[in-house]
C-alpha cells in the first residue's frame, strides 16, 4: 500500500513525544506559558510529571527547557514567504534575462539543444543562483559574454545552455554553476579557457 500523506497537525505531535511529552502535558505547560486554567486533564498528575522531566521548576515555572520546546513547536506554524523574483532578481530583472539570453547564439547547440533555453527556466535558475552567490548584473552579463566568445571560437561545441550555464544538477542532485566560476574568474583575472573541466563534455 502506498503511505498514507500523514496530516500537518501530527508534525506537533511528533515534536511533542520526541521530547517524551504527552499531549496532555504540553497542553499544560502551554496554558502555564499563556496564564490560562487547562480543562479536562488531571492537574496536579501532569504538573509533576513535567518537574520530573525538567520543563517546570520547583517553583511550577517554565525551564529553559520548556521554553525551548513551546519555541520549536510555535515555529511549525509559521508560514515561510516565498520570496518573489522581482525581490531576490532586482526590479528590471526580466530585461537583464533578456539580456543575457541574448548573449547566447540563436540556434541549436551541437549537443542538439537550443542555446537560449526558456526564459522562466533561466527564471527560476537565477533564482537560485543569486540566493547562493553575491555577483551583480553587470558582473553576471559580462562573465557570460567571455563564456559565450571562448565556445563561439570552437564552434560552441560542448557549450552549456543559458539554463545550464547558470546551474546545473549533478548526479548527486547538488547544484553547481559554471556562471560563477566566470563571475569570480572574471573578478579574480584568471583564465579558465585551459580549465581542464571545459574540455569534458557538458550540455
């Protein structure tokens, strides 16, 4: 049988007993937090308990311990924001993919793919290229161009995509980019034309 897609709210639950609390006793160390009466649960059982553990003090005050744990549970309802790509890319970030994709010649590659891949695809490459590197547009555009002249004088053979040049999945499922060896190549001076790795194959 295929496993069942387990509710969200058991994501608390399972927070809860890795501390080896039960539900009951989190919900009495909550209502302490909140200076709230808990209902339906045997007070003064639970309260000992969470001594014994070490959640309550001598003086039925929330430890460190405690604290930590009402903190880590409170996190799992917060909801993460995914960042937009006119906040992580810039505000003229579609004409400086555009750009870029202009780099690249308009035609297949000899590896039968097209050199300018899809704009969202370079889109969403970008994304994570920019969330994991700290090089500017201006930067970006003019490694690109030294990248595209040194493949254009062979022919562009075993040249990367648009897509691929910013971020490419290895067989580990990492990610590696060859943009931003020639972002920092282009910072640094250094050549990476006899770069052993640009003489393997790539796509």
């Amino acid at each position: 049988m295929p496993n069942k897609k387990l509710l969200k709210q058991m994501e608390i639950f399972n927070k809860i007993s890795s501390h080896e609390l039960s539900p009951d006793e989190y919900y009495l160390l909550c209502c302490i937090k909140e200076s709230t009466t808990p209902l339906y649960i045997n007070l003064n059982l639970n309260m000992r308990t969470l001594k014994i553990k070490g959640f309550l003090n001598e003086d039925n005050e929330i430890s460190s311990d405690g604290a930590l744990l009402i903190q880590s549970v409170e996190r799992l309802f917060t909801v993460q924001k995914k960042k937009t790509s006119l906040q992580i890319l810039g505000d003229d970030y579609k004409e400086k993919i555009k750009a870029y994709r202009e780099l690249f010649p308009n035609k297949k590659l000899p590896s039968g793919k097209a050199a300018r891949s899809n704009p969202s695809n370079c889109e969403n490459a970008f994304r994570w290229f920019f969330l994991n590197n700290d090089y500017n547009w201006e930067t970006i555009l003019q490694a690109t161009a030294n990248y595209v002249w040194e493949f254009e004088q062979n022919n562009y053979k075993y040249m990367r995509t648009a897509q691929y040049f910013i971020r490419k999945q290895e067989a580990d499922r990492t990610f590696s980019s060859d943009l931003a060896d020639y972002c920092d190549a282009l910072i640094t001076g250094t050549d990476l034309q006899d770069d052993a790795k640009f003489k393997s194959k790539v796509v």
